[in-house]
C-alpha cells in the first residue's frame, strides 16, 4: 500500500508539471523551451541546424502526444516497479493448532521458525487430537503440534511438496527437532538460541549469473526502446513527408542547406525522445527507491544505463534511415507502407531478445545479432542483463554501430537531398541512385 501511494503522488506531480507547462505555453513558449532553442539555435552550438533542431523540439514538446505517450510509460513503469513489490511484501499465514501444552521457548522457537519461513502464524488450543484432526479437515487450522512431539498435516507428507502448510511444518518440524537435540545434549537456552541465529554461508555462482533483477529490468528496458523507438521513428518520417507535401521544406531549404535541415529535424526529434526517456528512467529510480525494489541491486544500474546508451545509439542509426524514406513519399499510406519493410530489424531483434530474456542462456543467434547494428540495441542490453558479453566487446559493438550510423547519415542525406523536392509521385530508390552516378 504505501508503495502505491508513492507512485500516485509521483504520478500527480507529474501531471501538475505537464499542465503548468500547457498553461505557460501562450502566448510564450515555456522557458524550458525558449532555453533550447537560444542554445541550439543561437548560432553559438550549431547554427542553421541548431534552429531546426529547436524548432522540432519546440513543436513535439508541445504537442498533446507526447504528453499522452509520456503519462502512458510513467504509468506503465509505475506497475511494473510497484506491483512486485506488494505481491511480495505479502506473507501466507498459516493457524498452528496445539495439542496439550507448549512451554514458553517452545512457542519461541515455533514463531521465529515461522518467521524465518516468511510465514505468518496465529497459534490456537486444541482440547484433544480428535478435535485436532477435525480442524485440519475444516481447513479451521493448517498445522497441528501435538505435545511438542509431533506433526499433524492435513496433505501426505513429501520431501516434494511445496504448499505452505507443508514449508509451514517442515520449518517449525526442524527448529522443534534441534531444540530437543539440543536439550537432549544438554545444551544451554543461550547456547541453543545462539546456535539457531547460526547465519548459512554465501552461495555464490561461478558463472556469474545476474539476478532475476537484472533480467527483469532488462524485458522493461526492451519494452521502453521499442516504444520509444517505433514512435519516434515515425515521428520523423511522418514529419518529412508532411512538409515535403505542404512544400514548407521549399521554404526552408531557401535559408538552410538540406543536410543542415535532416540533421537538425534528427538531432531535435532525438532531443525529445532523449528527454522523454530521461524522464522515464528518472521517474523510475526514484520510486523503486521509494517503495524497495530490486531495480536498484545488483546490476540492474548497468542495465539501465546500457539500455539508454543504445536506446540513442538505436535513434542515430534509425532515423537517417526513416527521414530519407519519408522524403520519397508523397502520401500518409505510402509513408506507412514504406516503414513496415524498415521496422523488420526492430521487430526481429525485440521479438527475438524477449524470448531469450529467460533465466537460461542467450541463444547463439541473438548473440551475433547483438553486434549488428540493426538489432544490436535489444540484444546488447539482454547480454549485459545476462553478464554475457564483457566490457571491451560491448564497445565493440558501440564502435560498430557508430560507424554504421556514419554511412548511413551519409548516404540518407544524398537520398533527402535527391527526392525531397521531387514531387507528384512516390520517389523510387532507383531512381535516386541512377541520379547520383
């Protein structure tokens, strides 16, 4: 409970802040806004492409989608972190009947063993075993000590079971038994008791295998980049086609040159999703700190930030590729008809990384896709969740997918440069690389 009043109020707050930005908005844009663009557009960072890259920020923030888009995941991350956290926080209690009587460290024994077990227990008399048994039928008790001596279970005893009336017994069964062993030896109460806080040693795995944290934050982290990935994407060749077809990219490209127009439309789409995804995570460390979870043991932190370092890797690559196709379409259908064929990779490697973000080991497949830059920002991350891969090939793979992202800016700006202001049909590939030669 007190974790899901963490994540209201946080989810309130949000909500305050997104409405005092709409309510600032006219007739000035918000100052957040008004800061980006005089940095980026100020010609002191990156000139005419710093202008672009403010205005594309300046009309995404704006827009009632991404406000929609962005309450959507805080909500979506807000379940996936509390509801854990109550399922677990909640223990089974079990009804410990007694038959006869039970001395004071005798009950002692049977409440920590309960305790140990994370088990709830509420001890009750039984005048007989016959009433006893009676009330294991009823369901009225789960577990019946009689005389100090022995067990009674409603199922049949099995070293397999795994209900909690069986751990229930199992547990008070062992302490009961080392407490006589110990007074059978002749062991003092303060020596049993400091023989029963006797702490197990440390299991540890020589392979080095990451906890069910890490693999859980790395399925949202998967969930979060193709989200991100798939709106943005098509945000920018949506928004490419549209001023294509309105002829506001004739208008722009009289002041700019076009690699300096994709660039910035690039750069200020990024800009969002990079602050939409900071947002996200920010919101998410905060309430797992909040309400106890495991996001922030172990390594999960690693995976956090190996799922936004590719999450921006992924956009680099992705959306010099999307841009150009958005400037060989004239319609909305055309527009999604040529995305699909271009979504292939992202879906693949999503697809594929989920199915093996089990607790077994990375297939070899999902392994070689982690190092092709297409599908390397959903398997990189599942490795790095995995502790499959170390630190200088996860930089390889970095390196990899730069230098991809180089080429293909390069020739994604010859495509724009070509197609953009041909108009009156869809712009075939063929045609712009006839032209090139």
């Amino acid at each position: 409970m007190k974790g899901l009043v963490y994540a209201l109020v946080a989810v309130v707050v949000v909500l305050a802040l997104f409405r005092r930005v709409r309510a600032r908005r006219q007739p000035h844009p918000p100052s957040l806004l008004g800061a980006v663009a005089r940095t980026l557009g100020g010609r002191r960072l990156l000139g005419d492409t710093g202008l672009v890259a403010a205005r594309e920020v300046h009309e995404r923030l704006r827009g009632r989608f991404f406000r929609v888009i962005t309450l959507i995941l805080l909500a979506v991350v807000a379940a996936a972190i509390v509801i854990p956290t109550l399922h677990s926080s909640s223990r089974p209690v079990v009804r410990v009947g007694v038959v006869g009587t039970l001395s004071t460290s005798q009950r002692a024994t049977v409440a920590a063993a309960l305790a140990h077990a994370r088990i709830g227990g509420l001890v009750t008399a039984e005048q007989d075993t016959a009433d006893a048994r009676a009330a294991l039928h009823s369901h009225r008790v789960t577990v019946v000590i009689e005389e100090g001596r022995t067990l009674l279970v409603e199922t049949a005893a099995s070293a397999s079971g795994s209900t909690t009336a069986m751990a229930a017994a199992r547990a008070i069964a062992t302490a009961l038994g080392l407490q006589n062993a110990f007074r059978a030896a002749g062991v003092s109460t303060s020596q049993a008791a400091a023989i029963a806080r006797a702490r197990p040693l440390p299991i540890r795995s020589a392979a080095a295998r990451p906890s069910g944290a890490a693999r859980g934050t790395s399925v949202i982290g998967l969930v979060f980049i193709f989200i991100l990935l798939t709106q943005y994407l098509t945000w920018t060749l949506v928004g490419v086609m549209e001023e294509k077809t309105s002829r506001v990219v004739e208008v722009l490209l009289a002041t700019v040159r076009p690699v300096q127009l994709l660039g910035g439309k690039v750069l200020g789409i990024g800009l969002v999703a990079l602050l939409q995804a900071g947002l996200v995570v920010a919101f998410a460390l905060v309430l797992a700190d909040a309400v106890g979870s495991d996001l922030l043991k172990g390594t999960a932190p690693t995976v956090v930030a190996a799922s936004l370092l590719w999450l921006v890797l992924a956009y680099a690559f992705y959306a010099w590729v999307f841009a150009a196709a958005g400037s060989m379409a004239e319609r909305q259908d055309q527009a999604q008809s040529m995305s699909l064929p271009l979504s292939v990779p992202i879906i693949l490697g999503y697809v594929l990384a989920l199915v093996n973000a089990g607790p077994g080991p990375a297939s070899l497949f999902m392994k070689v896709l982690a190092y092709l830059p297409p599908t390397a920002p959903f398997g990189m991350p599942l490795l790095v969740a995995k502790g499959e891969v170390t630190w200088w090939e996860f930089l390889v793979a970095v390196t990899l997918s730069i230098g991809s992202t180089v080429a293909v800016a390069r020739f994604a700006a010859i495509v724009y440069e070509r197609a953009v202001l041909r108009t009156g049909h869809r712009i075939r590939l063929r045609e712009v690389l006839v032209q090139q030669r």
